[in-house]
C-alpha cells in the first residue's frame, strides 16, 4: 500500500472507504480492531488423517479441474495430497480461479471436510499457491463490511499496528486487579492479532487471557475517566440555588394529596431538594419500578423551583404520558394557584399560540409536553428545573436542547431524569456513573401483587372466558397487541382484527381500540372512555406502555409476548395491579412454523412469571440482551464498551472507579491521553 489506510486522502479507494464505514480512522482504531476468530494455518494434515467436520489445512496438487452445469453451474476441482484425494466445490468462481487451480498446480487449501458418497469432499475452501514458510501464529479473521477482503484488513491493521502510539499510559505502580500481573499494551494487541497456535482456545474466546484482561481494563478505565471528568465539568458550571421555603407550595401540594409518601419517596425527595439547594446543575437519574411514585417527587421538587420564582418543565416521549402527566398534574397544582401549560405537536394553532406566550410571560409556572416543548419557538421566561420521564427514550440532542432553554447567561437548569426501567447496579456504574442515581425502592402500600401466566394462543378462547368473568365483577381488561395491520413478514394478529374478533365475542361489552396511527383526539376520548369506567377492554397496541394509571383495570392480555423485549413485558404489566382487586397478567405466545418456543423467549417469559421486581427483571434483561440492546447505546450511538462485559468484569470495573479519580487529581496528562487513545471525539455525548 502506497499510504497508510489512516491517513487522508484526496480519493479514497473502495477499501479506504469501507475502513471509514467501520470507524477505522486513526492508526490506534486499527490497532484496537480485534478478530473475530482465528484460523489455524501453522500446520498441514493429511487427509488421510482428517475426520469429517474439521476444518483443516491441506498441501496437494490439482488432478482435476472442470466446470459442470448439474445441479447447478459450479467449479469442480479435484486434489491429490498423496495420502487421499478431495473434491473443492466452488459455486461463485472466476478465470483467475481456473488458472490458480490448474491441473499439476501444487496448492494449500483450507476447509471444511466433508464426507459422501463421492469421497471427501470442501465447499468453497481457502486457498493459495503451495510453498513458503508455515505461519507461525494463527490467522486473524477481522469483522468486515462489503468491499473490504480480509487480506487487505489483514495489512491495514499490522500497519496501524506499527505506527500506533502505544505507550504506557497508567500510572506508574497502579495496582492490577490480575493476580498474573499486567502485560504491556503493544504485547497484548500484539498477542491477540496474532496469537501462538500453543494458546488455549478457551481462555481467547472467554477473554480471561492477561492480554484480554489488559483490553479490558484500559477500556473500562477509559470509561471512567471520561464519565469522571463529564461529572466535575458539569460541577464547575452555575445554576439557581432552590431553597425548599417553610410552609410554601412544597409543604401546600404534600398537605393536599390524599396519600402520604412512603419512606422511599421521603428519603428521594430530600436528596433532590439538597441538590436543588446547591449552586451547581443538579443532573439526577431517579429510578422506580412500575408505580412507584415518581411523578409526585417530580411535583414536588417543582413546587420548590416555583416557589423560588422560577420555572419548570416536564417532557414525557409520548403524548398519551405527557396527557397523563398534564391531567395529573392539573389536578394537584392548580387548586394551589400553579399555572401548568401544555405543549403537543398536534395542538391547534390558536392553543399552541396561548401556550405559548404563558410560557414566554411566565404566567405558566411548569410547562408539560412532548418534544414540543423542545421546539426552537419555544421561550422561557425563566427554567429553573427540567424533568425529563422515561428519559432513555430521548437522544442527547434533545436532552441538550431542553438544558439550551434557559434564557439566564452563564447558567445551566437543574435535571431530573426519570426512569421505570430500572438500571442494575453495573450498568449504573459505568454508563451513568456522571450522574447521581436516586431509587424508590418501596412501592406505596395497597398495590396488589400481580400473577402472571403463560399460555399458548391455541387456548386463547380460554382467556376470552377469563376476560368476561373479569367483567361480570365491574373490572375492565387490557388486550396488548405489537402490530397495527397485517404484516406479510410476521406472523402475528393485529389489533385491529382482535378488536373486532372480542366485540363480537363479548356482546354488551364496549370494546375500545387505541394505536399511535389514530388522530390525537380520538386517542383521548377512547382514553377517556377507558378511564372513566364506560368501556371494558380496551385493545391497544404498546402506546400504553408507560403513564396508563386506571386503577379498575385488573387483567393485562399480551398477545405474542415472545415477541416483547423483557422491560417492555414488564412495563405493560405494571399497568394492571394499580387498585385494591388481585390482578393478573396473561402473556400468550404462538409457536410459529417450528412448533417451538426459542430459547430467548423462553427465558423472558420465564422471568416474568418468577418475578415481579423491576431490579431482577432488568438484570435478566442485561443478560439476555447486553448493554448495547438495554440502554440504546445510551440513546445517541454513544460508544459502548466492546470489549469488557459487565456481567462478568464487575472486578475489573471496580479497578477502572478507584483508579481513575486518582489519575485526574495525579495524572491528568496520562489520563487525556488515555481518554483521547480510546473515545476521540467520542466522549461529547457525556455532556447530557
């Protein structure tokens, strides 16, 4: 190659191209471009000795070479090692192909063997020309993208290999959490693109070899430093100080509700309202399980912002929540002479224009909405606090957006993000260890316990009988569908057609029909419909995943829930359960062609009849699924980690927490060039 595949370029060749396509830029990125697998080309087998299945590597010369038209057009070659002969199948083939494999060519082929009637036989095999030296370390097989062949990746990383910068970046005489000590950076990439073919094969595909550690901890390391850094950048900006005032709208909204706080809720809420109290951004996650209360810590941390004379906002993802919110919300504050405005895309003009100069005027002291309330006409008079529900289903943009309303100069809202997705310990470690995390961990006294079931939709005539028992007691039903129409591609009935199946099965029954394809104010006055008692069952599809608070409702049907994410199942359960009758979940599931349930459905449903806790159920979820799935590359393709699993490394990020403090306070050149080795540019979407 004339020019390091790093390098710019005026005009870049396809395989230049395809490098940029996998975020192969810099030397470093190629470096840390680790294989997939390896294949072992440091020794030859006779096939004599070959036992079918095996992939091996052969030395032979070519006896025969023809292209046949039966079954189909295909390239067969046939090679003679001395100890046996072999068939190569070559379905896609080329001119270059039959000039290599000419007949009394002496060639090295490397496949899979096969057995048959005709003798032994390789589909599609590996091969080159016969002689040199025998590798003495396994072939890499790098991932790849179209337009880019192993060999030339093969090249392309040993030269970033090369020319990357290497060097030592931890401190010296920082401890190791691997008793066989640490290997140098440069020995362990060096080792793992090239390993010996003496390695154990286990300790490379579990990554519990010294060099695997050595990855992993300097990505885990990375991480933390990063995060560390976001966190005290953030600690350095300025925000309103929001003292909690004696017998102000604080103490008014408590005295007000007809419920008390549990003690989850008490011990949250005073965390938030110490945070408020400092002069520095709050930026808070607040965790809780399916109605455990979150909504009213929110309110009341509000009423503080309020109180002090500020304003606040409230964005929820989607309107029938941010409705939920609004209705919720109006019903607490403004008996208390709180003003709250309403912000949706699909306002009317002249409401939306109303709106919006409360806003302006500061008339309206806590503003409720979707992504309309991060709309660039939008102006506060004066954002003191924004609260964010539901807050993984938001992108960095749009979180930065929300901070970007305050009209104040030089200072920075406080934030409240909420989530009923409830983060397992190592995750909150890592991805959000730039944030305080509080957690209701008590749900208010009254909730009746759920029972779930699994039942084969063969039986669903079964649950339609279950369904109108329910009814004859004056309680209404969710039916949950995932799809809208047919789909060719899937297999899975719509609800629309189990909307029409249960009226007709359930005479006398209003049955009412809810998706996101419907115009806002039908949504509403189905909602409405369904809330105030007058429709029974209501199918939907997962548009009432979060924020639906009927209390009446004490039976949840989830049709083809093997199709359901494990958080999603549990989200849609927790709309049930909300009132004082016992209450169950029906999670029906199909088969499909194989008659069987797969094994990752299997788990899920399996996870959801054995518990009802949101902790338990989102660490079987980041088991299942993996960080990446779980948090949506925390919601912006932030980079996740690649290399180091959280299920299993929880040692080594214990290391990476404790060390990286001391590397900012010590080592602060060594930790940029840490940070800069690993992420680049891509550490910004800590900024929200």
């Amino acid at each position: 190659m004339s020019e390091s595949p790093s390098s710019p370029a005026k005009t870049l060749t396809a395989p230049q191209k395809a490098l940029r396509k996998l975020g192969l830029v810099r030397d470093i990125d190629l470096a840390l471009h680790l294989p997939l697998r390896y294949e072992d080309e440091t020794w030859i087998v006779k096939l004599a000795d070959a036992r079918e299945g095996d992939t091996v590597q052969i030395e032979a010369t070519v006896t025969a070479c023809e292209i046949t038209m039966r079954p189909r057009r295909q390239l067969l070659v046939t090679v003679d090692d001395g100890s046996d002969t072999c068939v190569m199948r070559f379905f896609s083939f080329y001119p270059s192909h039959q000039k290599a494999l000419a007949v009394g060519n002496r060639i090295r082929a490397r496949g899979e063997v096969r057995g048959g009637f005709m003798g032994l036989t390789m589909m599609h095999p590996h091969f080159k020309a016969a002689g040199g030296a025998l590798s003495t370390a396994l072939t890499p097989v790098y991932p790849t993208v179209a337009g880019l062949p192993q060999p030339y990746l093969r090249r392309a990383v040993i030269t970033g290999l090369n020319h990357a910068d290497l060097s030592e970046t931890l401190p010296p005489q920082a401890p190791w959490p691997d008793r066989r000590g640490p290997w140098s950076l440069r020995d362990a990439l060096q080792f793992l693109h090239h390993p010996t073919p003496d390695v154990s094969m286990a300790a490379l595909e579990d990554r519990s070899h010294p060099a695997w550690i050595r990855l992993k901890c300097e990505e885990l390391l990375a991480q933390q430093l990063s995060q560390l850094t976001a966190k005290r950048e953030r600690d350095r900006l300025r925000a309103p100080q929001l003292r909690q005032k004696p017998g102000g709208l604080h103490a008014s909204l408590l005295a007000a509700l007809p419920f008390g706080l549990t003690g989850a809720q008490q011990r949250v809420g005073q965390e938030i309202a110490a945070d408020l109290a400092r002069a520095v951004p709050m930026h808070r996650l607040l965790q809780g399980d399916v109605g455990a209360g979150k909504t009213v810590v929110a309110a009341l941390a509000a009423m503080v912002a309020i109180d002090a004379g500020w304003q606040c906002a409230l964005m929820a993802p989607t309107e029938i929540l941010a409705t939920q919110h609004f209705a919720k919300l109006v019903g607490w504050l403004e008996p208390l002479g709180v003003k709250v405005a309403w912000l949706i895309g699909s306002q009317k003009k002249k409401e939306r224009t109303a709106m919006l100069g409360m806003v302006a005027s500061g008339e309206a002291a806590l503003v409720v909405g979707t992504h309309a309330v991060i709309q660039e006409h939008v102006k506060f008079k004066n954002l003191a606090l924004a609260v964010i529900d539901e807050q993984h289903r938001f992108g960095v943009a749009q979180r930065l957006a929300l901070r970007g309303k305050m009209q104040e100069g030089g200072m920075e809202p406080h934030m409240l993000m909420m989530s009923a997705t409830p983060i397992p310990r190592t995750l909150a470690m890592s991805y959000y260890a730039d944030l305080d995390v509080s957690v209701i961990d008590e749900l208010p006294p009254g909730r009746t316990p759920i029972v779930t079931r699994v039942i084969s939709d063969s039986r669903r005539d079964e649950v339609v009988q279950r369904i109108g028992a329910q009814l004859a007691q004056g309680r209404q039903v969710y039916w949950v569908c995932p799809l809208i129409e047919e789909s060719e591609a899937l297999d899975l009935t719509n609800a629309t057609q189990t909307h029409a199946d249960l009226s007709e099965a359930l005479p006398g029954v209003m049955v009412g029909l809810l998706h996101s394809r419907m115009p806002v104010a039908e949504k509403k006055a189905v909602m409405d419909l369904f809330t105030s008692g007058q429709m029974g069952v209501l199918v939907s599809t997962t548009v009432i995943e979060v924020g639906v608070d009927v209390p009446n409702a004490s039976l949840m049907v989830i049709e083809h829930a093997e199709r359901f994410g494990l958080s999603q199942l549990h989200q849609l359960r927790g709309r049930v359960g909300r009132g004082a009758a016992a209450s169950a979940c029906v999670l029906l599931y199909g088969t499909g062609d194989s008659g069987r349930l797969g094994e990752t459905a299997r788990e899920r449903l399996r996870a959801m009849v054995e518990t009802t806790d949101g902790f338990e159920i989102a660490r079987r979820d980041l088991e299942i699924r993996g960080p990446g799935e779980f948090l949506g590359a925390r919601q912006s393709g932030a980079p996740l980690l690649r290399f180091a699993d959280l299920a299993t490394d929880t040692p080594l990020l214990d290391w990476a927490r404790e060390l990286a403090p001391v590397m900012l306070d010590r080592y602060p050149p060594l930790a940029e060039r840490h940070v800069s080795r690993w992420l680049g540019g891509k550490s910004e979407y800590l900024k929200a």
